[in-house]
C-alpha cells in the first residue's frame, strides 16, 4: 500500500485507470498504529469524571467525532490528530501530568449537557471540563496542527501557568531552520546533530523525524519516506517515531500538508481562545502577508514533476484522485502565475522560484498521460480547470510562461473537454448538474476569447440547457432534469443554490443568455444567504438537505469572485469587491494559509484563496 502511495505521489498514475468507485485506503503498519497511545487515555467518560473528581485535575476530552455527524474520512482526520498533538512529547507530558485525559465520541446525552451539537461543533476538537464536571472551554474546527501554538493552546486549557516549550534543546536550531523554510540546512544540521554520540533514543527519533520532514519540503518524496520508515524501526518506543511512521505511509498530518512549523506572528498564538479552531485571530495578517505566507506555502508543498497531490478527495474512487490532482495542480498553477506576473522586478530569486514551479504545473497537466480519461467521476474539474491555467499562461505578457506548453496543445486541451459534453449539452461531476456546465462553459468561454477554436455548436447547446435549469426565482437545481423544472422552484431551492447561483448565472451571460440585472441578483442572494455556506466550513460533507458542503466553500467563494469581476455595474461592483474582500479577510488560518476541507487539501483552499484576491484587483 505504501509503494502504491508513493507512486500516486510521485506520478506513476497507470494503477488508478478505468471508472471505478472503489477507494483504497491505507491500513497503519504496527508502528504507525501506535500514534497517540503514549496519552494516558482514560476507558471512558466516567471513569474519567471521577478521577478528575479525585485529583483535582481538570478533565481533557477529546472528541474526534459525533454520533450523529456524517463526516467524511473520519478515521484519516482522527489519525492527523494523533500522528500530531498528540505525538508530541512535550504535549504528551503535559497532558498526562496535569489532566485527567478522555478520547471519546460524546453520547447524544453528553451532547446536550456540553453543547456538541453537529454543525456547532465540528469535528476534531476538545472540551476542557473543571473538576466539578462544569465545561471551562472547548476548540473545534482544528484543520492547521501547528504543534508550538497547540502545545501552548492545550497547556493553557488545561491550567499549565508556565508552559513548556515544544522541541528539545538539541534539535531546537533545526527547528528553526525549517520554520524559516531552508529545508537543506535544516536536513544539514539534522545529519550533523545525529553524529553526537550522547543522545537518547527520543532525541534521536525527533531528529530523525526533522531530517524526514526537512527533505520531503524539499521535494524530495521518496527519499523522506525512507527516513520516517526507518526511524519507526529503530525507535519502536518513541512517540515521534511512531509519528514518522505514520508521516511515512502518508497518513500523518505534515505529509499531507496540514501540519506546519513555519514561525507565527505572536498575535497568531492566541488562535483558539480570540478566534475559533485553528482560524487567525482578527487582523493578524495583511493581504500581501497572506499572498506572502500562501506562496511560499505552495512552493514548498510542489512535487518535483510540478504536480500537487495533497488532496485524498476520492469520493469518486481511488481512479479518480489523478483527475483531482490535475485539477489542483492547475488550480495552484493559476494562483502562482496571477502571484509571478503581479510580483515586483526586485524579488528575482522568489520570481525565478515561482517561474519554475509555474512551468512545471503547467507541463504536468497538459500531458494526457496524467489525465485519467475513463474516470466519469472528476475528469471535469481536471479538463475545465487546466484549460483556463494553460490558456491563462497563452496569455501572459511574459514570452518564457506563453511558450513553456506550446499554443498548438490547446486545441487538443479543448477537444478533450468538449468531448465529455453529453448529448443533451450538460457537463457532469459524478452525475450532471448545472454548476458543472456552468464551469465547462465558462472554461470553454474563456478559450475562445484567446481566439483557440471551440466547437460553437457545443457553446450553444450548454448554454441553453443551463438555461433551461434556471428557476423563475433565479435559483438553480442541485442536479439537471427536464426542461420544466425551470417553470417554478420554492424558498428552499433558493436557499440551496445561492451559493452556485453567480457562478451559473456568468456562464449564461457570457453566451448570452443573461443580463448584468440577473448577474446582480444572483450575487445578491449569494451575499444575502452566505451565512448556509459558512455553515459547511471545514465539514467535510454536505451540511444539511440544501446541499452544502465545505468541498464547495472555496468553489462557490472563487466562482463568486469571477462573477463580481464581471458586474457592468461600477459602483454596485465595487459594493460586492468589499463585501467579498471582507470576508475573505476573516478565513485565513493560524498560519496564514487557507483550508475548507480535509480531503480536498490546504493546497486547493490556498490556491484558490489566492484567485480570489487577484479577481478582486481585477475587479477594482
């Protein structure tokens, strides 16, 4: 299972071929299996309640999950969790010396008493209860495991006055190396630091580990790889080996890019009691500080064929993520190419970074051999996300990005999302549906103003069956049907498609079937219902029966910024630039970067973060 993850890593895509529903999952080896054990977790809620009553000591309650919740890949969030704050030895010390610890799914009763409800509270998080059973705090949302702010978050829950610092002495000048991002001299110093001869197995599993982490930022996969394999063997009774094991097998949260060690500004710290989970406090960072902080976190998480395989978005079946990673890594392409052509004249190494990574991308997904063709779950997203990064690049005022995929390959790039058009002129994501028309056409759209040659015929067709699923009301349904469906729809239709509302409504207006009129009313129920769409944030599901889920979050939030972009409307345009920037002000996370779901990855919220920032300077 490793081998074949590492190869889905790496590029080697021939195993995910054909159409299948089927997941493959990795099953932890005897060592990763160990994460989170040295915790002194207690049997259940009432033992636990009376040895809190007992002691004196405060009740520390992780809750990886609720009862009632449907969560997606609850078992793999569950494991970056314990693979991350709870590996860690300064934390594990903590815990078991001044609390009282619980890993537990709350029962339904306990759910009331602690206010747990689904959707309240979202999954992973903690409670902190007094020793008289009263709840004194509890975090949700946690989707950014920066191990120094929990350490210091979960000691100050808890009632620790003087926290303890995270790293050991020894390896504590590594640390810093890799939090400043010089990954060589971090892996440098590490190999230096092995060679003294009085260290103790912990200190050596945690250097180890940093040397691991050091070259895989350095995208050096495999060879990583092999150093966390090796360090769960040597050191099969430390927490941090046990943490490379699982890093190893790609199921720990640093691997998968949701654990970070860069430095945090000191207001960052406060994260968890001034603002929620993992989120930035308020005004911690300005926007050039988050496209700053975004970039660089891009950069590091590129593979060395210019792919991004963060994502385990598999809802589709294993076969499909090579779609999935095509469609992210075009994502992530569009933001660095919008973040190079805007950069200033005087950032020549970080230009000549981003020129490189932008190449790479872009070479990476126009080659069909990373396409799986038979998939009919995700090969939308990755054929109309491509087509607008590459055509973005035929764009570029910068000769070196026009020419790095040649202009004669677009036409092909086009034919292959042209062919998956059905008969009836819809586009489909597992099934179809009007958003991803909408997202084919406006992909298809965009090519044809760069003057490649798109099948009319097929723009028209798309056209008028999306239009055909506009409601009287403006909405539009979740999945395609029949023409009629667009004679009447109630209240809750409108709710549920606010959200995909502008996104749809672009598409017909730039193949002329809309208006700016309709365009603006579509943006306004967005606004006006934004509040469902901030519910589905960071659930890695749909929320209620209105079809949200945090997998859209970022797609409707950049579909939403295209739309405003094209508003003819000066002033109302430059009313939805500021509402939307404002909200986008409020989402970053405890580093500077952006999430919305697990399985899609930090890397796809990030990049398409970053898109949104750029439309709304296009917008201005």
């Amino acid at each position: 299972m490793v081998s074949l993850l590492i190869a889905v890593l790496t590029g080697s895509l021939h195993a995910q071929t054909g159409n299948s529903t089927r997941k493959i999952r990795v099953t932890p080896n005897s060592t990763s299996k160990k994460i989170g054990s040295a915790v002194n977790w207690q049997p259940d809620f009432g033992t636990a309640v009376a040895e809190s009553k007992r002691t004196g000591k405060p009740l520390f309650w992780y809750v990886p999950t609720l009862p009632d919740t449907f969560m997606d890949r609850k078992i793999e969030i569950h494991r970056y969790m314990l693979a991350g704050p709870f590996s860690w030895p300064t934390i594990i010390k903590s815990l078991n010396e001044n609390a009282i610890c619980l890993k537990s799914t709350p029962t339904r009763q306990q759910q009331r008493k602690f206010d747990l409800q689904k959707y309240k509270f979202v999954e992973p998080g903690f409670v902190v209860l007094h020793a008289d059973g009263t709840k004194t705090s509890h975090v949700d949302k946690l989707t950014t495991l920066h191990p120094v702010w929990l350490n210091t978050l979960i000691q100050k829950t808890i009632g620790v006055s003087d926290p303890v610092g995270l790293y050991s002495a020894n390896a504590q000048p590594v640390w810093g190396l890799l939090a400043n991002q010089r990954f060589a001299d971090a892996s440098a110093q590490a190999k230096q630091a092995l060679g003294e001869s009085d260290l103790s197995d912990a200190q050596r599993a945690e250097l180890e580990l940093l040397s691991g982490m050091a070259v895989f930022r350095s995208g050096q996969h495999a060879e990583a790889i092999e150093i966390w394999k090796a360090a769960g063997l040597r050191f099969p009774n430390e927490p941090l080996a046990w943490k490379a094991a699982a890093e190893a097998q790609l199921i720990g949260p640093f691997a998968r890019g949701f654990e970070s060690h860069r430095n945090l500004p000191a207001a960052a710290m406060t994260a968890g009691i001034e603002s929620r989970g993992s989120a930035a406090p308020k005004n911690v960072y300005t926007q050039p500080q988050l496209e700053t902080r975004s970039v660089r976190f891009l950069l590091d998480m590129q593979n060395r064929d210019g792919s991004f395989r963060d994502s385990d978005y598999d809802y589709g079946g294993t076969d499909s993520l090579g779609n999935v990673h095509v469609a992210v890594t075009s994502l992530a392409g569009l933001a660095l190419l919008n973040q190079y052509e805007n950069l200033a004249e005087d950032s020549a190494e970080l230009k000549k970074r981003l020129f490189a990574a932008v190449s790479s991308a872009a070479k990476f997904v126009a080659s069909d051999a990373n396409l799986n063709k038979q998939d009919r779950d995700e090969i939308l997203w990755a054929c109309a996300f491509r087509l607008r990064f590459l055509v973005a690049c035929q764009r570029s005022a910068d000769i070196q990005v026009r020419n790095v995929v040649p202009s004669a390959q677009i036409p092909r790039v086009i034919g292959t999302l042209e062919t998956i058009q059905s008969k009836r002129g819809t586009w489909y994501h597992e099934y179809p549906n009007p958003f991803t028309t909408a997202t084919a056409l406006l992909a298809l759209q965009d090519a044809a103003s760069a003057r490649f040659p798109v099948d009319g015929d097929r723009l028209r067709k798309g056209s008028a069956n999306l239009a055909s699923q506009r409601f009287r009301n403006g909405a539009f349904p979740y999945q395609s049907g029949s023409d009629n469906q667009a004679k009447s729809a109630n209240q809750s239709t409108l709710l549920g498609s606010a959200g995909r509302m502008p996104l749809c409504e672009l598409a017909l207006l730039k193949t002329g079937n809309s208006s700016d009129q309709n365009l603006i009313a579509a943006l306004e129920a967005s606004f006006k219902h934004h509040e469902l769409l901030a519910k589905s944030y960071k659930y890695d599901n749909h929320t209620d029966t209105l079809s949200y889920g945090g997998f859209f979050f970022w797609y409707d939030m950049r579909s939403r910024c295209e739309a405003i972009k094209h508003v003819a409307d000066e002033a109302q345009r430059a009313k939805f630039v500021a509402q939307q920037h404002a909200l986008l002000m409020g989402l970053p996370e405890v580093d500077g970067c952006f999430v919305d779901s697990h399985e899609l990855g930090r890397v796809y919220a990030t990049s398409m973060a970053l898109i949104c920032f750029d439309l709304l300077e296009e917008a201005r």
